[in-house]
C-alpha cells in the first residue's frame, strides 16, 4: 500500500514538473500557437469547402497555408517601407507642429495666461513627440527585428497546418482530456465557437471596417500620410473602448488650423460615419452571438487586453465565459442564470 502510495506520488510530481517546463519552453511562441489556432478557425470553413472537393486533408491544408502566407507575407513585404517612410514623415511633422495657437482658439477664455498656454503647450507637445517616437520605433522595429518574426511565423503557419488539417482529431483529444460529461462538453465547445466568432466579427471586423471608413476620408481629402493614419486608425478601432476618433479627431483639427476648413469637415463627416457604425453594429454582433451580459464581454476584453494583449480581446472574454458556464453548472437550477441568457443544466 505505501509503495503503491508512493509511486502515486512520485507521478504527480513528476507530471506537474513537466507541465512547468512544458509551459517555459511553449512560453515565448504561446501567442504564436495561439495565433496559429484562432487563424485556423477562422478559415476553417474555407478548408471544410475545399476539402469536400478535393478529397485530401494534406493538399486542402497545404493550399489554404499557401493561400495565408501569400495573403500576409506579400502585403507585409510591400507595405512596411510604405507604414515606416510615412511614420518617420509624421514624426517630423508632429516635432513641428504649432500646439500654442489650437489651444487659444479652442479654449480662448482659459488659455488667456502666456506662460501658463506655454507650459501646457509643451506638454503635449512632449506627449505627440513620445507618441511618434514610439510608433516609428515599432514600425522600424518590424525590420530590425525581421529574424524573429520570421521563426515567430513559422510557428505560426506550422500550428496553423496541423489545427486545421487534424482539427476533429485534436477535439476529440481535448474532449478526452476533460472530466466533464458529454452536454457539458457540447456547451463549453459550442460557447467557445459562439463567443470567438462573435469578438472575432465584433472587435475585428468592425474595427476594420472603421478604420477603412474613415482612411476614405483622409484620401479623398488629401490628407497627408493617409495610408498610415488609416492603419492606425484599424488598429486603434479593433481595440475595446478607443475607436478612430482617436487619429481623426486630431487630424480635423490639425486641418482646422491649416486652414483646410473643407477638409475638415468632410474627414468628420466620415469620422462620424464610422463611429455610427460602430454603434450600431457591435453591441449587435458581440451581445447576441455571445448570449452573455454586456458588462461581462466588456470587462472579458479590457482583462485580457491587459493580461495577454492583443489577443486578451479574444482570449478574455472565453475565459470568463468557461467561469460562468461552471458556475452554472455548480448552481444547478432551472431558470436563466445572472450573466448568461439560458440555463446550464448538470447532467
């Protein structure tokens, strides 16, 4: 009995220290799996058609690979000179650029004092500067730092590969895995399928969408570096609680002090289309799909944008809704929980 003990012990130990050093050593490409799994759902669908016409699960998967790097690394190799010369433009531009007078036509009444219009001048003027700085260090960096995003890609399309070519299987391995019974394991695969698309569709999408909106109103305007404010305004829009009046709200004042008052105006006006947009459309996709309270997706993406990154936007609200869905499970009653529209009933 004690040796039987023994060896029990002995096992757990030994599991729990290879989980540990499993987790070092998956720890710096983690995001790169993670990426590599969320890009295989989504174009799962596009495999799943393929393959029914192909036949093969190593050719539809190879295709669908190829036709992912052809659709990231071109863009990537011709748009980083064009993001990085037009980054380094509006840094210039930004050490330039006159803050004192905005503030006293915006604020004439506040800003009457000279020096005291100097100082807070100067602090902003710091801010953009920090802000530029940091943007063109980022973007420069994508080229500095070309060999390890490179093995980071590899990762990726490598995971990507495998997911999406054996995915049935590896559910099937994951189900194995849990302790839980058969309609426990259908809610928490069908609510993590529910909630990944809708924050995938909901943040992504829209803030997409968002940003393209409103960098058709800095082209058609003629606003300088139009192409990167849009992509700043993308990323920005993608982002839980920002949005692209960040990039151009200062941009329509900018135009404002130019002189451009046309200009102006016709950038808000589609500034303001995509804020009506994103109004309209994601509270929709990401509360409906998702069948969870608003405050919980909410609190899910700004959590894990802190906690994993990027990626939190995605990741935060799955785990939050793997802690409601067993704390129904542990509640066991028959009406609608707090924070999830349907009853989870333990079988």
């Amino acid at each position: 009995m004690e040796d039987e003990y023994f060896k029990k012990i002995m096992t757990s130990i030994i599991l729990i220290v290879l989980i540990v050093l499993t987790f070092l050593l998956l720890k710096p490409i983690l995001l790169s799996i993670i990426v590599g799994i969320i890009l295989a759902y989504i174009l799962s669908p596009i495999y799943n058609w393929l393959y029914k016409k192909i036949k093969s699960k190593n050719f539809s998967a190879s295709i669908i690979c190829l036709f992912l790097i052809i659709l990231i690394i071109i863009p990537f190799w011709f748009l980083t000179p064009i993001i990085v010369n037009q980054s380094l433009r509006l840094y210039i531009a930004v050490q330039q650029i006159d803050v004192v007078t905005p503030l006293k036509l915006i604020f004439p009444s506040f800003f009457i004092s000279d020096s005291f219009t100097e100082e807070v001048a100067g602090m902003i003027h710091s801010f953009l500067v920090k802000m530029a700085n940091y943007l063109v260090d980022s973007f420069t960096n994508l080229i500095l730092n070309f060999p390890t995003l490179f093995l980071r890609a590899l990762v990726v399309f490598f995971t990507f590969y495998f997911v999406i070519r054996d995915k049935e299987e590896l559910l099937e391995y994951i189900k194995g895995l849990l302790p839980f019974s058969k309609e426990v394991e259908k809610k928490l695969f069908d609510s993590s399928k529910v909630i990944i698309s809708s924050v995938i569709y909901g943040q992504v999408v829209v803030g997409i969408l968002q940003g393209l909106i409103t960098g058709v109103g800095f082209i058609i305007f003629q606003v300088p570096n139009a192409f990167l404010l849009t992509i700043l305004a993308a990323m920005i829009s993608i982002l839980p609680l920002l949005g692209p009046y960040l990039v151009w709200v200062p941009v329509v004042i900018y135009l404002f002090i130019a002189g451009n008052t046309f200009s102006a105006i016709g950038v808000s006006l589609f500034g303001l289309t995509s804020s009506i947009i994103d109004n309209f459309l994601r509270p929709l996709i990401v509360s409906r799909r998702t069948k969870l309270h608003s405050s919980v997706v909410l609190i899910g993406m700004v959590g894990g944008l802190f906690m994993f990154g990027v990626l939190g936007f995605i990741l935060g609200p799955l785990i939050l809704a793997y802690m409601l869905i067993i704390l129904e499970l542990y509640r066991n009653k028959k009406g609608p929980g707090m924070f999830t529209e349907q009853p989870i009933n333990k079988s």
